[in-house]
C-alpha cells in the first residue's frame, strides 16, 4: 500500500521530469531556430562575398562620369609606356591642323609655355595617331567643350604614356568654387583627375566654361575653326542631352603639327 508520503514524492517527480521534459523541448527548439538563423546568415554573407568579388560594391558607378552635364573633360588611366623624347624647338610656336568631317579647326601651340604638350602631339601628329578618329563627347550645358583625341572613339583610348601638366596657373586665380574660366577658343588637355595623367585626349572650348585649373591648357583656336565647334554645338548631342556624342559628327580626316 502507497503511504500519502509516498505519493507525494511520486507526484513530485513526475512533476519535475515533465518540467525537464518542457526545459529540454524549448532547448531544442531553440537550437533548431539558431541553426535555421545560421544558415540563413552564411547564405547572405555568401552572397555579399559574390557581389563583392563581381564587383556589384566595388564603389564603382557602372555610368561614364561623363552622364553629368557639368563633369570635367575626362580620360582613362593610360598604360605605362615612356613619352616621346623632346625633339621640337621649346622656343617656338606650332599649329595644329585639324582637317575634320564638320570643316577646318586650326589652333596654335605655344611651345614655351607647354613643350612637353607641344612634343607630344606634334610626335603623336607625324605618326597619323589623330587620322581618323572622331571626337567623342560635346556638353552643351555646365561646359561648353567638344572632346577629340582618343583613337577609339569611346573616351577610353590613348597614347600608352602620359604627359605632365603644365601651364595650370595661366588662366588667373580660382574662385571660392576653386574653379577659372576656359574661354571660348581654348583647347586644353584631358586627364583622368589625377594630376600628370594627360595622353592624348583633349578638349576645345567653343564659349567660356568654369573648370578647376587642373586642365594644361595649350592652344588657342582660329576664328574659323570656332565658328566650326559653334555650329555643331548648335545642333546637339546625338540623343538630344546635355553630354553625349554630337550629333554632327566631326571626324577627324586629318592631324598635322607644324611650326610656324
């Protein structure tokens, strides 16, 4: 016979073994609830290492930098080659000829001032690196430029080398913006934004355009050949924005340096 002394004991640990019953199934859920968590983790820090490494966060705008009306005349980091060696009189003044598809673009160079420039595309002219190319880019609000100089057409070629700057404090001092003034008919260097990384790509400024003084400017056009870079700026871009090719197309036919 159960004493009630008994039974109290009995009904304690029947008690107690379905509270560690409860204990023990509430653990086991919440493992199962962490490993579910878990995998979910490792499935999305999976992911964020595949975008990372396909360049998805790589910091990069997968758009030209050229979309923006007011971006600055651009170039791509060219490769590692040595520029030419000087072989023009740095005393001199030179012309650079442009015979292109939209009409006549002359611009003198002064080489006093720019001889590494003057060198390089005097250089770059006597090989026909200039024939047959077309200028890629015109903006038409911001700045005022159309851009030429890239034997690819796309804004991504060049020479192999790169040129230093010079004449950067030619153009007065910069404004609270830390910008000057091109003035319509100047033609300056394209860079990448770093400083000494100009190739061969360069822009002609057909009306007055704020820029930072980061640009070698190194010709001043004849008032034919602005009379040109106007009339296709009249016309636009190709696909009616602000930046992007002109729709008139100017190819250039012909480059040539000579001294004056």
């Amino acid at each position: 016979m159960v004493t009630s002394d008994q039974r109290r004991r009995q009904l304690a640990r029947e008690k107690y073994e379905r509270q560690q019953k409860r204990r023990e199934e509430a653990r086991r859920k919440s493992r199962q609830r962490w490993a579910v968590i878990g995998a979910a983790a490792a499935v999305v820090v999976a992911t964020l290492v595949g975008l990372v490494v396909g360049g998805v966060f790589d910091g990069k705008d997968t758009k030209d930098a050229a979309a923006e009306p007011s971006a600055s005349p651009s170039a791509p980091t060219p490769k590692k080659s040595p520029s030419p060696a000087m072989a023009i009189d740095d005393k001199a003044k030179y012309t650079f000829d442009l015979q292109t598809s939209a009409g006549p673009i002359k611009f003198e160079m002064d080489a006093a001032k720019t001889p590494q420039t003057v060198n390089s595309f005097k250089s770059l002219a006597d090989k026909g690196f200039f024939d047959k190319t077309k200028c890629h880019r015109l903006t038409t609000g911001g700045i005022y430029v159309l851009q030429c100089g890239d034997p690819e057409g796309t804004g991504m070629g060049g020479p192999g080398y790169t040129i230093p700057d010079e004449n950067l404090d030619s153009l007065g001092k910069p404004n609270e913006q830390g910008q000057v003034i091109y003035p319509a008919g100047t033609v300056a260097m394209a860079n990448t934004g770093q400083p000494g990384s100009g190739g061969s790509q360069f822009f002609l400024v057909y009306k007055d355009s704020p820029l930072a003084p980061s640009y070698t400017p190194f010709g001043k056009i004849d008032a034919a050949g602005l009379k040109v870079l106007e009339d296709v700026a009249k016309a636009g871009t190709a696909d009616g924005g602000q930046d992007g090719a002109p729709k008139t197309a100017v190819v250039i036919q012909k480059g040539s340096v000579t001294k004056n």
